[in-house]
C-alpha cells in the first residue's frame, strides 16, 4: 500500500489491520502498520476468515491529509477442483447383474490457473445397512486450467440388491482447495443375484447311462455343470461334490477331489460358462451308486437333491449273446449285446449263416462301429444282403458271435438269463421277412 502528498511536520496517518471471525465479532490483529508492504499469512483463515483494512489521517494545521495512493491485496489463488460430469460421466448401467463389472468414468477440472499435485480420488459403495466399502486411488496432477480422466471398476461378485456410489475427488480437502461442495457425485444402482440352477450332465466314457447299467471298472466319469451366467465363472474345484457308495449296504464316501484320480477343467471366461470335473477310479466287481452335486458361484445347487445313478462293474472280460433287433425285420436290423471288463474285444465278428451252415455275410468289428464296455446298440444296421450286396431269400437265418482279445482268446460268455433263452450252443436266429 501507499499513500502520497505526505508532510511529515503536520500529517498523522495509521494503518490497522482487523481480523473478523464467523460470528461477525472484529479483533485488531496489526496496529499502526508503517511498512508499505505487510505479510498477511500469519493470519488464520480458519480463524478469520475476513479481513478489515482501517486507514485513518490527520492535519490539523493545514488540513490536508494524505491521500491513499493504492492499497492491494496480493494472494496466490488455491486451485478449485470440479468433478466435472456434466462434461464427461459414463456409468456403465444403474442394473447390473451379479458378477458383471460396476464401471465409471468421468473427468475432474482444475478452474484456477493453481496447479493441483497427484489428485487423491475416494469411491464408496453403500447398501442399504449403510455398510461401506472404500477405495482409493491417486489420479495424476491437475494442472492449472488441466482437465484428468477419471475410471474405476469394481466386481459385483459379493453384491445383491440396491446401492449407492460415491465419487469424491479430494477428499477432506487432502490438498488446499476453495471448496468441496463440488467434488461430490452420487448414484445409485442394483444388482441381481444369481438365482438359476447350473445344469448338470453326468457321462461314463462320454455315455449318459440308465440305473443298473454296466461300466468298466476304470470307466472316465466326466461330470459337467453349465451355468448361464456369464459373469461369475466355475473356476473352483468346490463347484462339484462327489461321492460313491458300494451297494447293497456300503456307507457313501466322499471322493477327494485333490485326489490322482480328479482331473478339473475350469470354466473358460471367454466362451460359456461350463465347469468339467472327471473322475476315473478302478473299482472292483461289484454294484455301486454315484452321488453327485454341483454348485455355481452364488451357490446355486444343480437340483434339490442329488442327482444318483446305479452301476455294474464287472472286471473279467465277457461278452453276452447278441440279439438284433428288430426280429423279424423287411429293411434292416442293428445288434445289442454287452461287453464287460477293461477293454473291449480286438476281434467282434457277426457270421451270418444259412441252416445248412453256409456263411453269406460277417459284420466285423469296424463295421459295427465304436464299441465300448457296457450295453451297446450297433451304429450298423444290416439290411439283408449277403457279401456280394445281393439280398437274401425271405427265411430264417442263423448267426453267432466271434471274439477275441490281444492274445487271441475268445471273451468268456456273460450270462443273461432274459436273452439266453433264444440261443442254443451260442447261435441265435434272425428271420429275414419282406
């Protein structure tokens, strides 16, 4: 400050400096205040935060007070951060379903010409308990007149119902600002829970079986649950209960799933949502009952109770005696029959006979297609006609099954009081009727 036309003979002049708080109530911080330039930050804001400048001048002998020349107040302005949505603000959606990713980006402006440092940003997420959750991240310097982007994402795995989101940049003014009442956004939004059923599909060898059916005794249980979410993928062993219990009155064991026998295929997270566990034991002969349960990541069970499946092992190596069905038939006909123990035979060979003992036709093992331990339909159907592709006579024909295994034995006969009944000596008899 300054002031001019000074006669220090005559003049008086004085400068006080008054601090007025909150309340309006003054207090005289500086008096009689000489030097032209004065520092003012010895000064609370906080305390005061408004300032009086009291210039007071006498002549009594010429009556002609100096004259204020200028007075100013000189300040580095603080910067002023603005959560400045209106410019940008993307919320990815105020409905979102479990396990997708909450996502926001917007910008924070500094309007001053101050800079600002590493700009301090809080997110808070409140349910309706007003549980919160905080995070923090440090966004780069807002320059003066600078513009940061500003992105979070969080998971709504843990998340169900509605909520409130938060963003505040600079929280409890982390540096000096002028005010706070704009660095605030609010916004609410929902999330709804998993609550469908993953689908379970349980195969022996990649064959879906009835109860009672027959497996080998190191058949690969394959056990696969589909969810349809496509957020919160089955990544975790856990998704799957097993256990297996020998019948008629064994207890059901749990089956370790860190055992050398598991093998666990996660749920891949760029296609759908399917979990693969496959289980391959080496039983013994005997009856048993599977006991399986799978779980997706909200807990949901495949079914209210377990789903169960009875099977037969039978270790040695058999096959039964082989009907064709249908019998008679006009156009065609396929082969059932079951083979039990580990592997099946390397030679299978249907001969097709007249009554006299003439051969006019022999299916071989390739020719019936994949055959696998168990009960088996042939993918072959035999349409009547003998080696030369002419069709037989209208009549009846006998047949009987060859077999045998690595070493050229023949597969030992699995009795089955149901069909053997039709076989005399291992030959049976099909009836060709167009």
């Amino acid at each position: 400050w300054n002031v001019n036309d000074i006669d220090f003979f005559e003049d008086e002049y004085k400068l006080d400096i008054i601090g007025i708080n909150a309340a309006g109530d003054e207090t005289v911080l500086f008096q009689n205040v000489d030097e032209f330039i004065f520092d003012l930050s010895p000064i609370k804001s906080n305390q005061y935060p408004r300032i009086k400048l009291n210039y007071y001048t006498k002549d009594s002998i010429s009556r002609s007070s100096p004259q204020i020349e200028y007075w100013r107040v000189l300040y580095k302005e603080k910067p002023e951060a603005v959560l400045n949505t209106d410019n940008l603000f993307v919320f990815n959606a105020d409905t979102l379903f479990q396990g997708d990713q909450l996502m926001v980006n917007t910008v924070a402006d500094n309007i001053t010409d101050s800079d600002m440092d590493s700009m301090l940003v809080k997110f808070t997420i409140v349910d309706k308990q007003n549980n919160e959750v905080n995070r923090f991240m440090r966004a780069a310097p807002l320059p003066g007149q600078g513009r940061i982007p500003l992105t979070f994402e969080y998971p709504t795995d843990g998340l169900v119902g509605i909520y409130e989101f938060r963003m505040e940049i600079n929280p409890a003014m982390d540096q000096p600002e002028q005010f706070a009442f704009n660095n605030l956004g609010v916004r609410r939004f929902e999330v709804f829970g998993d609550r469908l059923n993953p689908l379970l599909d349980v195969t022996f060898d990649g064959v879906r079986i009835m109860d009672g059916d027959i497996v080998a005794p190191n058949a690969l249980i394959s056990v696969i649950a589909k969810d349809e979410n496509t957020f919160l993928f089955m990544q975790d062993p856990e998704t799957f209960e097993l256990a297996l219990r020998q019948l008629p009155d064994g207890q059901a064991e749990t089956i370790d799933l860190s055992s050398d026998a598991i093998t666990f295929y996660p749920a891949d997270t760029t296609g759908e949502n399917v979990a693969r566990l496959e289980y391959q034991p080496d039983l013994k002969t005997g009856e048993y009952e599977l006991i399986v349960q799978a779980k997706d990541v909200s807990g949901n069970f495949s079914g209210d109770q377990a789903y169960t499946v009875r099977f037969k092992v039978v270790e040695e190596s058999m096959v039964s005696n082989v009907l064709n069905y249908p019998n008679p038939f006009s156009t065609s006909t396929e082969f059932v029959f079951t083979l039990t123990g580990y592997k099946v035979p390397e030679v299978f060979t249907i001969r097709i006979m007249t009554l006299s003992g003439k051969v006019v036709k022999e299916i071989t093992k390739e020719e019936l297609g994949d055959l696998r331990i168990g009960l088996n339909r042939s993918n072959y159907k035999w349409d009547g006609r003998d080696e030369y592709g002419s069709k037989l006579a209208n009549g009846v024909y006998l047949y009987k099954v060859f077999t045998s295994d690595d070493n050229q034995e023949s597969f030992d006969h699995f009795a089955n009081n149901d069909i053997d009944a039709f076989f005399k000596k291992g030959f049976g008899k099909l009836v060709i009727l167009r």
